[in-house]
C-alpha cells in the first residue's frame, strides 16, 4: 500500500516560503476589506431601519474576516517557490494546489511592486511576464523586498540578454 503525497509535500530542500510579515499585511487587508464592508452594511440597514438587517450584515462580515485571518496563515503554509537552471517554480493552494514553472527563455520582464502595506512591513510582490495569453504574469506576493529584488536579478542575468 502505497502511502499518499499531496502536490505540497514533493518540494526540493532548496524551496523558500514567503516572508512571516506577508501573514500580518494579508491579515491587515482582510481587515480593511471587512471593515469597509461592514461600513456599507452599516448605511444599508441604517436606510432600510432593520435592526435584524445589521446583524445579518455583521454576521456574515465577522465571517469573513476569520475566513480572512485563517486564510492567511494556511495560504503562507502551503506557498513555496524555488529557483532552478529551469527557471522559478512557484507552488501554492490552499485547497486547490498548484505547482507553476515559470520557463527561463520565456521570461519576458519581471516588476518588483510595493504597496503601503508591504512598504511597512518590507515586502514586495514579484510579477514575471511571460509570452502567451495564459498565465502570462505570474505574481509571488509576500517576499521579503531584497529577496525580491535578488530574485529579480538572478531572472534577469540568466535570461537571454533581449529578455527581462
């Protein structure tokens, strides 16, 4: 009897995860979008004078910020990505799981992006373009902003020198 391995548990030793901050700033989203939400629940129930609307509306609001801050550390848990001689494998999913090359010679330019909350935390997203129309970015979000920039670099060097 053969014993079973989920797509996250075949990994090279060399695989990274993301940076732990990139569970504070996606938790922190979370928490922005469901405050947001819960602001517009609040003017609904306020025009519609239903106090049985608002709880509906805080309910269903309280859920998905624990949906939120639950997610966040299992989508940390079961991200990985390594680099080889082959080009950058990213691996994630937390119900679904998917392992992604993203092919050297197929890298056409990469982005390095920060918003304000990975900016207070230092992390960045790296996006790598690639020809074709499926998959053609391909985003790792919540490295650590050198580690982005190193990846980025070490892309861009071993690519061909029209690429990246």
């Amino acid at each position: 009897m053969s014993e079973k391995q989920s797509l996250i548990d075949v990994r090279p030793e060399e695989s990274l995860q993301l940076h732990p901050d990139s569970i504070k700033a996606s938790r922190i989203s979370h928490g922005i979008f469901a405050a947001i939400l819960m602001i517009a629940g609040g003017v609904v129930s306020f025009i519609a004078a239903s106090w049985l609307l608002c709880g509906i509306i805080a309910a269903a609001v309280l859920f998905i910020f624990l949906l939120g801050f639950v997610w966040a550390r299992k989508s940390y848990q079961y991200t990985w990505y390594w680099l080889t001689e082959e080009g950058l494998y990213i691996q994630r999913g937390v119900l679904w799981r998917r392992k992604t090359l993203v092919p050297r010679n197929r890298i056409q330019h990469t982005d390095v992006a920060q918003g304000p909350l990975q900016r207070k935390y230092k992390l960045a997203k790296l996006v790598v373009y690639t020809a074709g129309t499926r998959d053609a970015s391909v985003p790792l979000d919540g490295l650590e902003f050198e580690v982005a920039n190193d990846l980025r670099e070490q892309l861009r060097q071993d690519g061909d020198d029209d690429a990246v």
